[in-house]
C-alpha cells in the first residue's frame, strides 16, 4: 500500500470522526433543549383571559382561591340547576378559560353546574405549572366543592387531553358520581414518545402524568371519548387507558373525528346517557 492511499484514509476516518463528533453533538445539544424548555413545550398558556362578563355566561362568577404557597388560582364558577351534578373541569394543554366559554355555556343550560381551573401559569393565575401543583390545586377545588355542601356523588370529574391526566388522578383517590375523559392519553410519556421518536423521553420527562397507573384504582364510573383521527393523542392512547380501567366504563368512539372534535351538545348527551345508564 503506497503512501498516498494510506493518507487518503487517515484523512477519511479524521473526517468521519469529525462527523460522528459534530452529530453526537448535535444531539446532545437537542436533548439538552428539550430537557430545559419541556415545560414551554407540555404547557402552552396561550392569549389572555377577559373578564367573565365578556363571555356572557348565564350566572357564572369568578372565585380566587388561595393555595397553601400562597399561590392564587383562578376558578370560574355556576351552580348546578336543582337534581343535577357540577362539573370539576380540567382543560388541555393550550389556551385559556376563555376559550372553552361556549362549552361551559351549554353545560350549564343543560343544567350542569361548573368549576372550571385556570392552571398555574395561565391567563387569571399566578405560579408555573408542573405536575405536583396542578395536582394539588386539583384537590383544592374538590374540596372547595366539599365545603359549599356538595357531596362526592353530586360530582363529575371531567378532564379534556392533559386534563384526563390531572382528573384520572384525582379519581383515583376520591369517588365521584362519574368520569369524563375527552381524548385521554395512557400518559405523557407514550405520547411524547411518538413525536420525539429520538429522545429517551422517560428519562427526560418531568411531568409524566401516568394515567395508566391511577386507572385501575378508580372506583366512579369512567366514560371515554376519543376520535380516531385524532393527531395529537392518538386514538389507541384511549383505548389503552380505557384497558385499565376495572370500574363501570364506556369507550365512546367518534369516527373521524380530531383532537377534542366532538361538539358540546354531543357531550351532554352523551353524559346524560352515561349517568342515566348507571341508575
């Protein structure tokens, strides 16, 4: 072997060392940015909330309440007409109150009543969101409830994509009239999973939100809703919570329909059914 084919492939493995250094890099430094900004990408407290008369919301009144750090989380709240349950509701990741008004409007002219959480980091609350907070403040406004004289069983506990995970949590811990799941996912960690297909999410991932593991404690009846086009959880994320589940359940396919795609009016029906099923 003469002297210049032996140059020629130093000079090749020089380069792809270089190469393999300058990628390996690349994906530390991609690691490092998912690790550090994860909250700004999982929580996305879009636009700003207006006052609650704007939205014209038929008896509905702003509550404050004070976490025990001192924090203050904003509520929007109405009561139920006479006979009916109150709703516990816990929103997706995007967004403010504000934009699910409409929502809460039919609910509460089907008769429902409403207490519905502006998260930590949201337009109308202070603090960052995580986890352990949301799940905390989560307690909170059930026990707020508990102590304007509703009883665990006047209760529907109702979470719509990141709020399934704060709800299925609070379900396993406290028995309510029933469960309302919109587009739930098994946890954050098989969903991320998918899109950062390149990351050792589980090992990244601060706020795991495992679903999967509270769903067989949940004693209250669990009514699933999941669309199988959905492109940001994916219908077989559903359904795999739905598996877990050992109380009284429904999985309510939607066919073709998106993320959250279902209407509000389709809800109630479909809660009212749910309820009416277990009498």
């Amino acid at each position: 072997m003469n002297l210049r084919k032996i140059l020629r492939m130093r000079n090749s493995s020089k380069k792809l060392a270089e190469a393999v250094l300058t990628i390996g890099l690349i994906y530390v430094l991609l690691l490092t940015f998912l690790f550090v900004f994860q909250r700004k990408l999982q929580y996305i407290p879009l636009g700003k909330i207006q006052n609650i008369a704007t939205y014209h919301l038929d008896k509905f009144e702003e509550k404050i309440l004070v976490a025990d750090d001192s924090t203050k989380i904003l509520f929007w709240y109405r009561v139920p007409e006479k006979g009916e349950k109150i709703i516990l509701y816990f929103h997706g990741n995007a967004g403010n109150l504000g934009d699910r008004a409409f929502k809460f409007d039919v609910f509460s002219h089907s008769g429902f009543g409403v207490l519905a959480i502006a998260y930590r980091g949201y337009s109308g609350s202070e603090g960052k969101p995580s986890e352990d907070v949301l799940i905390k403040d989560a307690q909170m406004a059930l026990q707020f409830l508990l102590t304007q004289g509703y009883q665990k069983k006047d209760i529907i506990l109702f979470g719509e994509s990141l709020g399934s995970g704060i709800a299925t949590q609070l379900a396993a811990k406290h028995e309510v009239a029933a469960v309302v799941l919109e587009s739930p996912f098994s946890s954050i960690i098989s969903v991320a999973q998918k899109r950062y297909w390149f990351a050792p999410i589980s090992l990244l991932l601060k706020d795991k939100f495992e679903s999967i593991k509270f769903a067989p404690k949940i004693l209250s009846p669990v009514l699933i809703i999941h669309g199988t086009s959905d492109g940001v959880v994916p219908y077989s994320e559903g359904q795999k919570l739905f598996a877990a589940v050992n109380s009284r359940k429904k999985f309510l396919t939607v066919e073709g329909a998106g993320h959250l795609k279902f209407g509000e009016y389709f809800l109630v029906l479909e809660m009212k059914k749910f309820l009416a099923e277990g009498l």
